[in-house]
C-alpha cells in the first residue's frame, strides 16, 4: 500500500497560454457585446495546438489544483503561447494572484515557446477583427503595412530577459525554500549561471545561461529542473547574438543537451548520489522527452512520412545510456503533447520517462504526483468534459463564413475533448495531408471507405472472411483521425473510439500490419506500414495505466487499480 508523506505535485505540461485579453494595438473581435483577441481558426487548424481556448483550460486546471488542496505546480515548459512580453507578463499576475489566494509554489521550465536564444525573436500572428476578418500583428516594424499592426508586446525575449516575469516561479532562489542550487553552485545570480558553445567552425562562440536548478520545497522531496531548451550556433557570419544564427531548440532536446551541456549530465548523477545520501525523494523533470514517448512507434512514422517533427526530436540511445548510468530514476517531459510511460532499464539501474499531455491538444490532461520516500503514484486528471467557450466558436464561424466556407464540425462540440477531436481532424486535413503524407496516398485513400481502401491491397483485402468485420463502411478518413488519437492519447483515447471500432483496428493489424523494414513508395506498402503502426499504437494504449504506481528503492512499478 502507498504510503503518502510527502505532498503531492501537479504536473502542467504546454498550457500555452494565450491572454484573449491582450491589448497588441487593435481592438480585436466584437462577440456578444465582448472584445476578444482572438486567433484566426485559419491558423488553429494548422497547428497542433489550439490558441483561444487555452487560457479556460489553464484556469479550469488551476481550479482543479486548488480543489485538490495542492500547493505545489510544476509548469513543464511552453506555458506561454509564444513567449510574448505581453502574454508572459498576463501568465505571471495569474500565477501570482493564484499563489496570494492559495499558496501555491510554482515551479517553471522553459520550452521552445518561451524563450529563445540570447537575444530573443520576432513573431507575426494572424488575429480576427470586424466580422471575422483577419489582420497580422507582428513585433517586427519591417513588417508594418496594410492590415498589419506592429506592436513590441508580440516580441519574445531571450535568456536571461525572458526568465524575469517568470522570476518567482522556481528560476531563482525564494525566502521559502528548504534547498535551491544550480549545476553551477549556490549562487541564482545569471551571470554565474553561463556555459560556453560554439559553432562547429569554432567561429561563433556563447556563453548562454542555463536556467536548471533543483529545490527543496518541503522535506524530503527535491525536484531536479532541467533546462534541456538548447540553442546550438550555427556556421557563417551573423549579428551577435541574432535569431538567424542559432538552431531552433524545437528538435534538439536532450540530443542537443548531450552535444552541448554534458555538464549537467555529471550533475544529474550528482544529485542522485546526494538524494539517496540524505534519504530525499528524486523527481527529474524537463520540457524535452528523455525516452522515445511512443515506445519505439517513432520507427513506422520514419518510414511513412520521412523525417516528421515527431521523428527528428525522438530522443537517440545516447540519451538513455547518458541517463541510466546518472541513476536518473523517473523523468517528466511534455513537448510532444502525448500520452505515454516509457521504461529502459532493469533493476535498480531502470529510467522512466512520463509524457505529460498538453491542456491544449487531445488529449487534455496533466498530472498529479503522489510521493513517497519509496514510490509514487502518478494520477491522471483529464479535461475533456470542460465547456465549449461558446463565443470562440462563434467567432471562428464568423472567420469560416467570410471565407465562404463550411463551419467546421468542430464549432458545435458539446464539450472540450470533443472539440480538440474536431481540431485534430482539421489538423490532419490542413497540416499533415499537405506537409507529410505522399500526395498519392492522399488522392488514393483520403475520401475512400476502409472496404475500398482494402481493395488496394488486392485479393487478400477482399476475402470473403473479412467482410462481416468490415461492414461498417467506416469512412477511411474517421480512421486515419483515430490512428492520431491513439497516436497521441494512448488509453486516453480509448473511451473516445467505439468498440467495434477498435475491434475493426485489431483485425486490420493483424491481417495486413507489417514491420517497417522496407518501404517500396506503394500505396499498398505505405498501407501495410500504417495498419502495422495502428496495430502498435493500439496495443500500447491497452497497456496504459490510467494511473501508475512506481517504485523508486529499488524500482518497479505496479498498476493502481
């Protein structure tokens, strides 16, 4: 039985804040009497996030942490929409305002949204205005001209400038806490916090700050902040320090950390050896997976749409032997809004890495930690029966309209997990059809029933034994939508596809899945790699625990029932 005497810790991954408040110099849009500054639904469904609804979902995640009586929160990077001086500088009165009223300890990692480089970075985003039309405003007056607002509050700051608003939350030492430390020593000062890197020409030469530390908010419980958000200076010439002239930290991660911080490798296993010394329990944390959160999946991806996001920021081996020879025993990573526990390792001697889902794609979820000095128990809180913000909807309506298109069936969700499925269908319509798949495999299966699409694969796919399973008919595309959600929810997604839906998928897998060792660029093949991939995504969500019990002396793990 889990014996709880340490307090609990609510893990926030990729909230992505986005303020409908924030005044970037133009009125916004007019719903029910209501200024909204609202995104365009142009650009929601070609991201894999959503922007307007994100502030709800922060906000009803806060409410749920204060139900809970938990006082402390773990932001695991990319809290903001896109690092905005504006939207960072709104995120900090809430959090704030919510610490005043409950005394709530946040504690905050940077992702590849909130800070960028030394210098920072310019954004242009598309907002709605009058009647759903749609105006650009950016942070870069070059680009000032019709139907384009410039304004500084869209800028995103750089290391250190971008840490500020964020100050309390965990990046510096606080009057309160028991034990707070950096790989660099005592000292939260940012200029005792820098590391040198250089371009591979050795021409361009940094020193950056890094932002990990680890604390001691309570007795025996640290959390180990790791800063895996890398910047990497490029070959050539550039201005010091300009955005050009560094690798987005998007796919580096922990690949990158390896190349580029190798010091906080030393540093992870020495507070390991500290931890166990003073008997304190150890939670790692960062934005950046350590492990492969689809559990080898990454492979089938690799083969049917080259090198996706997905594939380039799949953590290498590199990672896990870094790791499993620190003693790193469980880690917590968002980034990649996904669903998933991935094990490596035996013994004493394993890693756990726990993707946190993001509040702003499906599936909405975060996670709440319940240690022990010898395991902890890991509790998933969903959001998808939160409410439909009603008057966003209507503004997207407005926008689509204008347009002369159809609203898309996504405005009329009857709560939030549905209307994150309608995003991931447009997502997939929008963003992964054009960007990723072949065009020949879309023109060949996009529109098709699966029974049609089976025909493809030849006499196989008609036999005669197949034909009770398949007499749904079930639209091909309502199937590709499913192989994301189980893709990104693992058993999360579950309960939002039919049964005899999920019956059909395990006999589609079994019959005409297949390993991705070889792909000739048929359709036929690209099928045999998609059905062998669903059946993996499958079985990997009927093995995800809702909640998981992990042993941290000596590890195991067993499921809470």
């Amino acid at each position: 039985m889990l014996t709880r005497t340490l307090p609990s810790v609510a893990v926030i991954a990729d909230a992505h804040f986005h303020d409908t408040a924030a005044d970037f110099g133009f009125p916004g849009i007019e719903i029910d009497s209501q200024r909204i500054t609202m995104r365009s639904w142009s650009d929601t469904r070609e991201s894999t996030r959503v922007f307007n609804e994100s502030a709800d979902a922060l906000h009803a995640a806060l409410e749920e942490v204060r139900q809970r009586g938990i006082r402390h929160v773990v932001l695991l990077g990319d809290y903001t929409d896109d690092g905005q001086r504006v939207t960072t500088e709104t995120l900090k009165n809430i959090l704030q305002r919510h610490s005043d009223a409950h005394g709530t300890a946040f504690y905050a990692l940077p992702g590849n949204h909130d800070i960028f480089g030394p210098r920072g970075r310019h954004h242009t985003k598309e907002f709605l205005t009058e009647n759903g039309k749609c105006l650009s405003v950016s942070s870069d007056a070059r680009r000032a001209g019709e139907r384009v607002v410039v304004s500084d509050g869209m800028y995103c700051e750089g290391y250190p400038a971008g840490l500020g608003p964020m100050a309390a939350f965990g990046y510096f030492r606080q009057p309160d806490y028991l034990h707070w430390e950096t790989p660099f020593g005592a000292s939260d000062a940012p200029e005792d916090r820098l590391y040198a890197v250089r371009s591979p020409d050795g021409r361009n030469v940094y020193r950056l700050m890094d932002a990990s530390y680890l604390v001691e908010p309570e007795p025996g419980l640290w959390l180990l902040m790791i800063d895996a958000n890398i910047f990497e200076p490029l070959d050539g010439e550039f201005e010091a320090g300009e955005e050009a002239a560094f690798i987005d930290s998007t796919s580096g991660g922990w690949n990158a950390l390896l190349r580029c911080k190798p010091f906080l490798i030393d540093w992870i296993a020495d507070v390991r050896r500290r931890a166990e010394l003073h008997g304190k329990t150890l939670l790692g944390f960062s934005h950046y997976p350590a492990l492969d959160p689809f559990d080898g999946a990454s492979g089938a991806e690799g083969a049917l749409f080259g090198e996706t996001n997905v594939v380039r920021r799949t953590p290498r081996k590199a990672v896990e032997d870094a790791l499993l020879q620190a003693g790193l025993a469980v880690h917590f990573s968002g980034h990649l809004h996904v669903e998933g526990v991935t094990r490596r390792g035996e013994g004493e001697n394993s890693l756990t890495n726990i993707a946190v889902p993001s509040l702003v794609a499906f599936p909405p979820a975060f996670k709440v930690i319940h240690p022990s000095r010898q395991e902890i128990l890991v509790e998933t809180v969903e959001m998808a029966a939160l409410p439909v913000n009603g008057g966003i909807c209507a503004g997207y309506a407005q926008e689509t309209a204008l347009a002369g298109e159809a609203s898309d069936r996504a405005f009329a969700a009857g709560n939030y997990g549905e209307f994150l499925l309608g995003h991931k269908q447009a997502l997939i319509r929008h963003r992964y059809f054009p960007r990723e798949w072949p065009v020949e495999v879309v023109t060949a299966i996009a529109d098709k029933s699966v029974r049609e699409v089976l025909d493809l694969l030849g006499e196989e796919g008609r036999s005669s034994s197949d034909v009770a399973v398949l007499s749904l008919d079930l639209p091909m595309f309502e199937l590709i939508a499913d192989w994301y959600c189980l893709r990104q929810g693992a058993g999360l997604a579950l309960p939002h596809i039919a049964p005899q839906r999920l019956s059909l998928y395990r006999t589609l897998a079994e019959r005409f899945g297949r390993e991705p060792d070889r792909h000739d660029g048929s359709v036929e093949s690209f099928l045999e790699i998609f059905f062998g991939a669903l059946g993996l995504f499958l079985e990997r969500a009927e093995g995800s625990p809702r909640d998981l019990e992990l042993g941290l002396s000596p590890q195991h793990e067993r499921i809470a029932v």
